[in-house]
C-alpha cells in the first residue's frame, strides 16, 4: 500500500513539473551558475588590468601635502665668523688709524696749499704786492699755513676712523650670528608631474601582455562554462532518460498487471496452475519495484539538474534523448576543435604572454628617461634652498644588475618552449578525443540499428506469445519470459541513445560548441507532443479477456545537427571530463540485458521519503 502511495505522488508531481527544454536548461545555467558567475568576474578584473596597463602611457600628476613637527627648529650657526670678523675689526681699529693718517695728510695739504696757490695768483693779478697777496692768501685759508690745515684735517681724520672701527667692531661683537631656516612645525604643499617617455617597450610589453590575459580570461571562461554546460546537458538527458524508463516501466506494469488478471481468471477456469499464477505476481513484484527505483532515480537526477541551474526542482525535460542523425565528419570535427577549443586558445594566448615577458625582460638593457615637474604650492615654510618649482629630464640606466636581466630572459624564453610543448601535446590530446567521441557515437548508433530489428522481432514473439497463451498455447511463464525480453531490449534502446547523445555532446564540448547544443536540437519534437500518441489504449484481443496495452516506443524527434562535448560515465550523473588532462577519462554506457529493474543510477545523495519533482 505504501508502495502505491509513493508511485502515486511521484506521477502527480511530474504532471505538475515545469518543462523545460535543453535551450532553457543551458539559458539558465549561463545566467544562475555561481561558478559561470565567478569566471565572469575573472574576465571582468582581467579587463580592469588592462585598463591599468594603458594608463601608464599617460604622465601621472600627484598632489602631497604634508604637516611635520621635528625636535628643535634647524639654525645656521656662524659664530667661527663672527669671531674672524671681529678680530679683524679690532686689528683695524689698532692700526688703520695710523695707516690712514699720512694719506689724509697729504690730501688736506695738497689741497690747501692747492687753494693758497689759486688765492695768491689772482691776488697778484689785481695788482697786490707780493707781500700783500701772501697776506691775501694766508687769509683765505683761515689764517693757518697748509701744514696746519693737513695736520689738522689728518687728526680729525684718524680720530674718525678709529671711531668708526670701533663702532663696527662692536656692531660685530653685539650681533646674532645665528640663522633660523626651519622652524620646528612647518607645512608643505606639492603637484608634481612624470612622464616616462623610454622604457625599452616595457610598458608596451605590460600593456600587450595584459590585453592578452583578457584573451586568456575569456577562454578560461570559456573552458569553464563549456564544462559546466557539458554538465547540465549530461544531467539533462539524464532526467530525460530517467523520465522514458519511468515511462516505459509503468507500461511493462500495466501489461504485467493485466496479465496477472488473466492468469486469475484462467486459474479460476483451470486453465492454468497455480505457479503460472504464482510467476505472475512474482514479475509484477519485480515491475513495481523497477518501477519505484526509476522514481527514485528521477528524483535524484532532477534534484541534481536543478543544483547546477540554481532552481526549484519542478522541472522536467521535454528534448528527446535523440542525437542528430547528420553530423559533420570526424576530420572536420576536428579540425573544429583545433580551432575554438576553448583550452587550445587559453594556452596560445599564454604563448603570446610569455613572447611579451621575453620582451620585458630584455627593456632591462636599456636606459629609462623621463620628464618631470613640480611646483610648491606653498612657500611660506620652504627654506632657502628649495626653489618654487622646477622642471627638467631624468635617465637612469642600469648599467650591472650582476646577471640578473639575463636571468630574467632566459627564464621567459624557457616558459615560452614550455607553452609551446603543451600546446603540441594538447592539440594530440583533442584530436584523440574527438576521435574517441567520434567512434563512441558511431558505436552506440550501430548498436541501435542491430537493436531495431532485435526490438521488432521482440515485440512480435511478445504478442504471439500472449495471444497464444489466451488460447491456451503457451504458459504464463512464455507471456512474462516475453515480456521481460522486450522490457530489456526497450531499456537497452534507450541506453543506446543515451550514449549516442553523450558522445555527441563530447564532440561538441571538444570544439567548445555545447553553448549550442539547445539551437542545433530546437527543431526537436517536444517529448508532450509525442506522449498524446503513446498513451493509447491498446485494442482489446477478440478474447474473453481484454489483451494487454502495446508496449510505447520511445520518443522519436526530427534530425538536427552538428556537434560535440563530454560523455558521461553513467545515466544520471557525468562528471565532466578535463579534455586537456584526461582525454580518455570517459566511460562509454552499455546497453545490458538486465531486468526491467536496471536503470540509469543517480548520483550519491540520500533517498528522500517521497519522490519529489
């Protein structure tokens, strides 16, 4: 009873689940995603550094201002000259009278007699005698003789440098040699201007170097949404697949619930024995739990779906598990994926980053010349000798770095081999595994065309077998044995298209094409649309006891096209496969003969009481 209660609530809640396509599924993945969002971000700083290395084309201007408080103002002591000057005040004031004397004698002399000459000439003109123009003479000079007037003029003149040396020797001795050029708290103010004009392309090799490393982010993002994307479209068809064995299950019930009435009936009429009977009840048993870990593993898969597209679990799938039956040729496939494989175009980027570190490291060997200006903007606490402003050129030139910049080269050249070798054995790496891709998808659509004929001639032996068992021509045991067979071939049909979708999908994450997935399989028929077809009622057998419902194919959707990313390892969870790394770590699935029991097995997590959508 409880069995039927869970089976119940489960088929309730997938009528009520939200369909989904594949394109919507990988929408909401780009958009939801954490880790799509967290690469995004890596672009986006990528980007803001390459925006860094232009800026430093351009001269930066700077402001500073700073307040400073030292321990005592800074002085200019001159005390050793004040101490020279007065000493040479005080030996002038000893000897330049004296020294001075004779000169300011011979001048007041020559000067007067100069004047007694002038006065007796135009005395003796007028007609004075000569005695009278003497006397004359003598009176214009004050009545003193030249020799008075000189020594007279001579003792003023020492007694007055004297007292000037004097004067200044005491100014000299009284003064402060001392100067103040900082106080103790002072301010200053500057805008200042650089501009390196030759760095020996270092800063064209930074600026290269990070514009490349948005190119390196992008396919890093690349690489990371196409393995997240290989991901939800693994978990996707996973769903897909989990809901047709659901589907294709709940039919083997109904036509094993059906036979079991029969066989009661028949039992009744002593048609049968009790075992056929018995046998039965034993399969429906079986169908029913089959039935139960289907619902467990949809729940499971549609639970880790709705993980990666951070949404409510009420979805359900509606693309088919249906692979393109037109797809392009292996060689084309790969030379598609040397082309845009998201990792192959990481690397090459790298390569051209570590060409600008050779070149970075070889501007070393030049000369680094800049411009320069500041200005003070205030002036007020500047000393003597800091000018106001200044402008003028700077070249520095490393002329020994004791090996060092040769070092550094060598060491970008060798990381440049090593990019390039990756990058050869990377481009092995994928041809290999879309090679593998490549043969895995073919496999599993060979497998498919043997399962056709495998499948009808199934179907057949099943009706035959329950037609004659209705009229008394075979047992109980041929009906279930038939039923059973063909349950396992429609399980093995489905895992087969599985694989081939999963493979296909692998060649589209090889060439960085699983964004697409959804557009090349839009022309898909929605699995609704097919269900209206499937669902009807067998036509009842011209017996006393109805026949049972035909078995439903599974869905067939229209071609679509083109190619390629990461299979999975089983129906309900894939982790993705790093295709430099590990071209090989695939699985391929296998269709087995097993009961209608086995399923695609969900991912590890816990059961929940109740299936959920």
């Amino acid at each position: 009873m409880k069995k039927c209660v869970i089976l119940g609530i489960a088929a309730s809640a997938a009528v009520f689940a939200a369909p989904i396509s594949l394109s919507d599924a990988i929408a909401m993945a780009k958009a939801n995603n954490s880790q799509i969002k967290a690469e995004r971000a890596k672009v986006e700083m990528a980007e803001s550094g390459q925006t860094e290395a232009r800026s430093r084309f351009m001269p930066q201007l700077s402001l500073t201002a700073s307040v400073t408080k030292i321990n005592d103002p800074i002085y200019i002591d001159l005390g050793e000259i004040q101490q020279g000057l007065s000493g040479l005040a005080g030996g002038l004031a000893s000897v330049g009278p004296a020294a001075v004397y004779s000169k300011a004698y011979i001048d007041a002399y020559n000067k007067a007699q100069a004047g007694y000459a002038q006065a007796y000439q135009g005395a003796l003109l007028q007609g004075m005698s000569e005695e009278a123009a003497a006397d004359f003479a003598t009176q214009k000079l004050g009545g003193k003789s030249a020799k008075e007037i000189a020594q007279e003029s001579a003792d003023q003149y020492e007694a007055d440098t004297k007292q000037k040396l004097d004067g200044a020797k005491s100014q000299i001795d009284d003064a402060d040699f001392r100067m103040k050029v900082q106080d103790d708290v002072f301010f200053n103010a500057r805008l200042t201007a650089i501009w390196p004009i030759f760095t020996g392309l270092k800063i064209y090799s930074a600026y290269d170097a990070a514009k490349e490393n948005v190119n390196a982010k992008k396919a890093a993002f690349d690489m990371a949404q196409n393995t997240i994307l290989m991901d939800v479209a693994t978990k996707y068809f996973t769903l897909r697949l989990a809901e047709e064995l659901t589907v294709l299950r709940e039919s083997t019930k109904k036509n094993l619930e059906e036979h079991l009435a029969r066989s009661k009936k028949l039992e009744e009429g002593g048609q049968i024995s009790k075992a056929e009977r018995l046998r039965a009840e034993v399969a429906l048993a079986e169908a029913e739990n089959a039935l139960e870990d289907s619902y467990r593993d949809q729940t499971l898969a549609r639970l880790a779906l709705a993980s990666l597209l951070h949404t409510d679990t009420n979805i359900t799938a509606i693309t088919p598990v249906l692979a393109p039956e037109q797809t392009l040729a292996m060689d084309e496939f790969k030379q598609l994926a040397m082309d845009r494989h998201p990792g192959l175009r990481q690397l090459r980027t790298e390569r051209k980053r570590s060409q600008d570190a050779v070149s970075a490291a070889r501007a070393d060997y030049y000369p680094t010349v800049a411009l320069f200006a500041y200005k003070e903007l205030y002036t007020r606490d500047l000393t003597l000798l800091e000018p106001d402003w200044a402008v003028g050129a700077k070249m520095q030139w490393d002329l020994f770095k004791g090996g060092e910049t040769r070092s550094k080269v060598s060491n970008a050249k060798a990381l440049d081999r090593s990019l390039s070798s990756m990058e050869e054995q990377t481009m092995d790496n994928i041809g290999l595994l879309v090679e593998k891709r490549w043969r895995e998808m073919e496999h599993a659509k060979s497998r498919l065309e043997s399962l056709k004929k495998t499948r009808e001639l199934a179907e057949e032996a099943h009706r035959s077998q329950t037609l004659a068992y209705e009229a008394g021509l075979a047992t109980g045991l041929d009906v279930v044995d038939a039923e059973l067979a063909l349950s396992r071939l429609q399980v093995a049909d489905l895992k087969a298209h599985y694989d081939a979708v999963i493979a296909w999908l692998g060649l589209l994450e090889a060439s960085g094409e699983v964004v697409n997935a959804g557009e090349m399989l839009k022309n898909v028929k929605p699995v609704e649309e097919t269900k209206v077809e499937e669902s009807k009622p067998a036509e009842p057998v011209a017996e006393p006891v109805a026949a049972p419902a035909e078995v439903p194919a599974a869905p067939v959707a229209s071609d679509s096209t083109n190619a390629a990313a990461n299979p999975s390892t089983n129906a309900a969870e894939s982790p993705s496969t790093n295709v430099i790394a590990n071209p090989e770590g695939v699985k391929q699935s296998t269709a087995e003969d097993s009961a209608p029991a086995d399923s695609a097995k969900a991912p590890e997590a816990a059961t929940p009481a109740t299936p959920a959508n």
